[in-house]
C-alpha cells in the first residue's frame, strides 16, 4: 500500500477526514486496496487521473463522507462547485508543456 499525503494547498482538517473516512469504507467494504491503482495494463480499478475525473468520482460515490456527520451534503456540493470552477479556468490556459509540444509546428 502507498500512502500519499495530499496536496500542499489543500486544508488538512478536510484532507485527513475524507482519507480517514474513505479508509474506514475500504475496510467496511472489504476492499483490496491491491485492486486500485495507476499501473498501465493493469486490471486493477483506475484511480483518476485529473481533477475532472476526480470530481467526477466524487459526484458518482460519496455516501461513505456523510456517515457519522464528518461531513454535510452542502458542504460537498460547495467543494465540487468550486473546485469544478477551477478546472474551468485551468483548462482555459495553455499548458508549458503544450508550449513545449506544439509552438514549433
């Protein structure tokens, strides 16, 4: 198992509860954790790969985060519109590496 923290800018009090809270769904569920993971040609279940993806997980599965009243429907949903405002303006910008790719052609 590989044990990630989360990202420099994200607040800590809502990182480590929704990880605390999806490990204790994994084990609810009996989850492998073997069975999710970025290997190419692998069989195991993909994690996503952009906060789209990721976003739309979020939207299709997060019961598991309001058990116990770690977290409200409202709060959620806030985070989901938000962050989902800040892909829209990421990916209205030109990447570095699309500079990088594509300005000589």
């Amino acid at each position: 198992m590989e044990y990630r923290t989360s990202d420099s800018s994200s607040n800590p009090y809502l990182a480590f509860s929704a990880m605390l809270m999806a490990g204790l769904d994994g084990i609810k569920r009996k989850l492998d954790p073997a069975d999710y993971g970025l290997n190419q040609g692998s069989t195991a279940h993909k994690l996503p790969n952009s906060l789209d993806a990721a976003l739309n997980c979020l939207e299709g599965d997060y019961e598991y985060l309001l058990e116990g009243n770690v977290f409200t429907e409202d709060v959620i949903q806030a985070y989901i519109a938000m962050k989902r405002g800040e892909f829209q303006v990421i990916s209205e910008h030109i990447h570095p590496i699309e500079l990088q790719y594509y300005f000589g052609v």
